[in-house]
C-alpha cells in the first residue's frame, strides 16, 4: 500500500504485512509513516482468537511492546531526528489494512441480533450517545479489541468520538445528564477502587484523593456492568501545525508545581492543560497521549506534575515553548497541591 485514502488517527487500528495489530497514537503524523504502537501479535499460544481461527495475544506495557520489535520486527522503529527520540510507527508500505472505528460500529449496529451481549451494549451506548447528543453517526466510533475481532465477554466498551464539535457536545451531555441516562453509571464502591488501583498503581500513597477525581470523570464508568471509556479526538484539519512543523528538544524528566489556567482541551486525546509556572517560566503546557490524564484537574487549581520536559519549536513560525508530557512513564503523575502535601 503505498498511499492511504484516510490517513489513520488515535482510535483507529492498523494490521501490517506481518500480520502484526498497532493502535494508532495522535492525529498528526510524518510523511510515509503513522505513528503507532504494537497491540496484538499472532502467537499460536495466545487466549484471543479472529473468526478465521488465528490466535493472538495482546502485548500491555511499552518495554515488552519494544523489546518485540527490537527483536524480530526492527521495521517498525524510527529515530525522529527533530525530536530526538524513538518512536513506533508503521511505514505506508507496510499496512496491510486499516480499521476504522466508525467502520467497526456500524458493523456492530447491522449484525442485528447476531451480537454478544458485549457488542449489544456497545450499540445501545452509542445509540444513547448519538440520540441524545445530536451526533452524526459518522463521528463515533468503536475501538479496541472489539474494533479488531479479539474482544471476550471480559472486554470493555471502548469508544471514539471524532471532532471538537461532536466532542464537547458529548462531554456537556455526560455532565449535565450522566445521572438522568439510563443504565449509565460513574465508578463508586469497590469497583471505583480497582479502576483507581489498576490505573494508578504506582501511586498508592494518593488512593483516596485519586479515587475522588476518578469518580468524577465522565468519560468513564459502567454501562450495563460493562467497564466504559470514551475517548475524543481533534481530527487533522483542526490542528494549526503539521507533523514536521515541530523541532522537539528533551529535556528529561522533572518535577513542576503549577497553576491550570485553561482545561477545555483537557477532555481530547491527546489532551491539554495550558498553564502558568512561577518555578517555571518558560512552561506553557501539560499534555499526555493517555486517557488517564483527561478530565483530571481544571482551571484554578494548583498541581503538582512529573513528566519529561521538552522545548518545542514550529520551525515555520519560529515561536518556541516548553511543555510537560505525562504518561510515558508509570510514575508520572498530576495531582491538586492540595492532594499531595
């Protein structure tokens, strides 16, 4: 394949030549690749299986993810130059397919009565969502195990809504009706307390206060005792810059203690906290590429964030600032000063 009609965005899924699963990271992407990471591969002992029989197995943290690739699939590493740094990511030559979310959904809604009780609920959620809050249909989607035929009765309901527009209409819905929309529940109790000790394991010392802002997420919880999360996503026309636009200097991890004086794009993947720091300057914003960080703090608050600091600059405009990324690390963190000391 050595073009693509639609270009591949967070949400979307990518089967390579080798019969290799990456999930798609971000919304913009280099010239003749798509920056993505490495789900699932085929492994004749694995506890997933397509409808063609093949086994997979899906691969969970970023140095297992790496060590594969390092070892048999090298392809599928690439040095960044202007960033500095390694990346996963897939060369247009080497996609197979692509799996779009909104493709998979609407093959779910025309199984008709054909579907697991999983698949069921994930229709009837995204019927919810697109009643209720005015969408068209082609802007949500499904992703995740579900998207690529791998899913079990253990799986949850992971969900991709496309657009700025689509995006806040669904987070104003979740926030001004989630207690009104049937079978639609936040995490409490002691399901609320294995979310937060799965998601934030590296961080028992802040369990409480991290159970409070967890339970207070919309884009998240039980819909029919099934776990849900629904991610939201700029497309590409709405980004100001392109990939190669931006020089990335790292500047390793640190530690920063700084006030939020704008959450709305805190709510996207990957999302955005612009902040001001009197400890640091120069620092403009917090951003991560994982769903853990949306909806965490707002506007006013004082936190407390580690992560790795780099100095960007839009070599079209020349303008340079510094920002914090989180999440590429377990031990990265942001949390209300409040919470912390």
């Amino acid at each position: 394949m050595n073009s693509l009609r639609t270009v591949p965005i967070e949400g979307y899924f990518i089967m390579t030549n080798d019969g290799l699963l990456f999930e798609v990271k971000g919304n913009i992407h280099p010239r003749n690749k798509i920056i993505a990471y490495l789900r699932y591969i085929q492994d004749d002992e694995g506890d997933r299986h397509l409808e063609s029989g093949v086994k997979f197995r899906k691969v969970y943290n970023l140095i297992d993810r790496n060590e594969i690739l390092r070892t048999k699939y090298q392809q599928y590493l690439w040095f960044d130059e202007k960033r500095g740094r390694e990346f996963q990511a897939v060369p247009i030559d080497r996609i197979s397919f692509v799996l779009k979310p909104a493709d998979g959904l609407r093959q779910l809604l025309d199984m008709g009565s054909h579907v697991t009780d999983l698949q069921k609920a994930s229709c009837s959620l995204a019927e919810l969502l697109v009643n209720q809050a005015d969408l068209d249909w082609s802007n949500i989607g499904i992703t995740g195990s579900q998207l690529v035929g791998l899913s079990s009765q253990k799986s949850d309901i992971d969900l991709v809504v496309y657009g700025s527009k689509s995006a806040r209409k669904i987070h104003g819905l979740l926030k001004a009706k989630l207690n009104s929309l049937r079978e639609i529940e936040q995490y409490h109790g002691n399901r609320l307390k294995r979310h937060v000790k799965f998601r934030w394991e590296k961080h028992e010392q802040w369990m409480k206060a991290l159970q409070m802002i967890e339970s207070q997420k919309v884009f998240q919880g039980l819909f029919r005792s099934y776990d849900f999360f629904i991610r939201t996503v700029k497309l590409p026309e709405e980004m100001d810059y392109n990939y190669e636009d931006l020089v990335i200097r790292d500047e390793g991890t640190q530690k920063v203690s700084c006030v939020v004086v704008d959450d709305s794009d805190s709510i996207f993947t990957p999302c955005i906290y612009t902040v001001q720091s009197d400890e640091m300057t120069e620092l403009q914003n917090l951003i991560s590429f994982r769903g853990r960080f949306t909806e965490h703090v707002f506007a006013g608050e004082a936190v407390e964030a580690r992560g790795r600091l780099e100095v960007v600059t839009n070599s079209n405009t020349n303008e340079s600032f510094t920002q914090l990324v989180l999440g590429e690390d377990p031990f990265d963190y942001l949390m209300p000063i409040k919470d912390i000391h």
